[in-house]
C-alpha cells in the first residue's frame, strides 16, 4: 500500500512537471467595465493625433523601460490628451504590454473623438483624457526627526 502510494506521488509530480513546461504567461485581459465620455474634441484631427502619440508614449515606457505604470501626454495644437496606464505589479512585463495593447484597442471602440475614456481589464487599466489633471504625480516630503 505504501509503495503504491509513493508511484501515486512520483506519477503526480511528473505530470505537474510536464504540464508547466512551456507554459505561457497570463495578461489577465478579463474585460470588466468601459466609459466613455459624452463630449467630442472640437478639432478631431489634431485630437486623434494626440490620442495616437499618447498610446504610443505609453507602450513604449512599458515594453522598453519595463513600468508597471506610466503617463503620457500629447499637448500639440488645440487638444490634448493625457493619458495613464497601469497593470498589476505581478505581471510580467510581456504581459503587461499585452494588456496595454488589448487596452488601447478596447479605447479606441468609443466613439471617435471623445475627449475621455477608460477600460478597466483585471490586469490593468487605461485612461485618457483631455484634462490636465490627471497627469499631475504627488510630491511627497520626508521629514527625518
């Protein structure tokens, strides 16, 4: 009974061992929510460029500088757009580009020109927005006793 038991758990740790090779990661892209905002950029064309150098800004800092959260802004002409991003610190760096790349897509499904939206996916989260606020990053100060 015991010897059976022991290749019981010697045919179990093989098999786990097969199943996770060449496992592939998880970006986590479950689609949870999307809003969009109800207002249109008055020059659509200057827009959408700011919108696509934001996006690409973002993927860049991700996929060549290895963040988990990045900003960006585009502020060329009449309308600007900034726009933030962020993935769950666990997830690889492939997989957080994936996210950001699903992401942009899922942003780029509102209507053309709004001045804001967001996609929230369980992995990450991405937002734009023609506001200036939403750039802005806290400055903390550390006082030592």
């Amino acid at each position: 009974m015991v010897q059976l038991k022991i290749q019981y758990l010697t045919l179990l740790v093989l098999c786990s061992w097969w199943s996770l090779e060449g496992t592939v990661g998880d970006p986590q892209i479950f689609f949870l929510k999307r809003d969009c905002s109800g207002f249109t950029a008055p020059n659509l064309s200057n827009f959408i460029q700011n919108l696509n150098a934001s996006l690409d800004d973002l993927t860049a800092q991700v996929s060549n500088q290895s963040k988990h959260f990045a900003t960006a802004k585009a502020t060329s002409g009449t309308d600007p757009v900034y726009a933030m991003f962020q993935c769950r610190n666990y997830l690889s760096i492939t997989d957080c580009a994936t996210c950001l790349a699903t992401a942009a897509a899922k942003i780029r499904n509102c209507s053309t020109g709004v001045n804001g939206a967001r996609v929230i996916y369980d992995g990450c989260f991405l937002r734009y927005t023609s506001i200036r606020l939403l750039c802005v990053q806290p400055s903390f100060a550390y006082h030592s006793k």
